[in-house]
C-alpha cells in the first residue's frame, strides 16, 4: 500500500471521512482502503520509532464498525 504523506494524517483523513458517511453506504472499495489503512497503521504503531497512532487505528475502529458497505 502507498501512502501520500504522513500515516497520521492519513488516519485522521479517513476518521474524518467514515465520520462524513456514517450511517449511509459506502463503496466496498474505499472500506477496503480504511482497512489497509487500519493494518498499517496498526504495524507503524509496533516499530521502536512508529507515528503515535494507536488513538487513531482505535477512532477509525470504531467508525469502521458503524458502516454500512454497498
């Protein structure tokens, strides 16, 4: 997976996003995304000098567990 610019901003990106669309469809393709996005981040967060993204991985959790995939 590629990611433009920092892991951190991209979690905060995708929190803000599933925010956006909770409760409405969202395309299997940009869930598929959030949870690449989730699995970096979760391994980002267990090497020695990772980004601080344990808080985010757990907020887009969350998200993740309210949407609904079209």
């Amino acid at each position: 997976m590629r990611i433009e610019g920092s892991v951190r901003s991209n979690l905060i990106a995708a929190v803000a996003s599933a925010r956006r669309w909770r409760g409405r469809r969202v395309h299997k393709d940009t869930v598929d995304h959030w949870q690449r996005l989730l699995d970096y981040g979760r391994s980002v967060h267990r090497q020695p000098c990772g980004e601080a993204v344990d808080e985010l991985v757990a907020e887009l959790e969350a998200e993740l567990a309210h949407t609904k995939v079209s």
